[in-house]
C-alpha cells in the first residue's frame, strides 16, 4: 500500500457510516413536482408550510426565480428539495428537506451549494434563510456548512391580506 493511502477496511467503514449520494441527480424543480416535493415538506420535521406553499404561490415563485430552486432524486423518487431565489440583492433558500433515509449522504450540501453556485453567477453576494428557533437538528446542519446565526436581527411580518394600513391612526 502507498504511503497515505487509506486502508481498504477503513473505507469500508467510513462508506457504511456514511452511505454515499451514488445515483442521485440533482435538476431543477418543475410545477410537475409539485405534489411530491409537497409530501417530502410535509414529512419532514422543521419545515412549515403555509398559504405561501400553495401550488399557484409555487408557480408564481418559480416564474419569478427560474432554474434556482432543485430537487435530488433517486430511482424516480424525490428524496430532496429546496427552493432558492433572490430580491436582487440577497439570496434565501427556503424549504430544504431531505427524506429521513437519505440523510448524512451529502444530498442536503448537494443541494445547498447547487444554489449557492447559482445565486454567485446571478451576482447575489450574500444568502439568507429562515429557520424555526426550536429546530436544533437544521440549526446543526446550517452551522456545520459555515452558516452563522444573525442574533442582532430580528425578524418583523405583516399579513396582506389582513388590510393592515402604514401609520394608521397616527396624524402628520
């Protein structure tokens, strides 16, 4: 054996700790994922769904963000997603899940950096995501891939449809 090769019992350890990726593609999402890509968020522990996450919403997104969001799919089966666009100036991913036994493959940093690598091309300098306070599991995943939590910043929101008006009741 060469010296700093490996030896072959040691690979075969590390590849059964850490089942491989081998046979998963990664493409773009299309509208005609949607009713899976739906189920695997509805799955998957940490992601919620909303008004937003309906299937006119979705085509909206994607018209508006074309070729940045993917799925990984493997033997016809869609065991990860992820919804990716910008304003512009930042990047946000959105939704990213992979199906529980296909974690710890590199499928979710698969996906992650074929956004990132999209969103540099678009001149985007900087990513944002939103992640629930009390999902420690995603909050380990973002933090191992260099992600750092913003606790200077705290996020505001205000429903549309509620009919809320700027400044109402205050004089000038």
């Amino acid at each position: 054996m060469k010296s700093g090769q490996k030896h072959p019992d040691t690979l075969k350890q590390k590849r059964s700790y850490f089942p491989s990726d081998e046979g998963t593609i990664v493409r773009s999402l299309r509208m005609a994922d949607y009713d899976r890509v739906v189920a695997l968020w509805r799955r998957s522990k940490g992601v919620g769904l909303n008004e937003s996450d309906t299937r006119r919403a979705m085509a909206m997104y994607l018209r508006r963000n074309p070729r940045l969001s993917f799925v990984a799919e493997k033997e016809g089966q869609i065991i990860g997603a992820v919804l990716c666009g910008h304003d512009g100036r930042r990047g946000y991913l959105h939704h990213l899940a992979v199906s529980r036994q296909h974690r710890r493959c590199g499928i979710g940093r698969r996906l992650v950096e074929t956004c990132l690598a999209k969103l540099r091309r678009a001149g985007i300098p900087k990513c944002n995501i939103f992640i629930f306070a009390d999902n420690t599991e995603g909050m380990k995943f973002w933090a191992h891939g260099g992600w750092r939590l913003r606790t200077e910043l705290r996020l505001m929101q205000i429903r549309l449809a509620d009919n809320h008006r700027v400044g109402r009741g205050r004089l000038c």
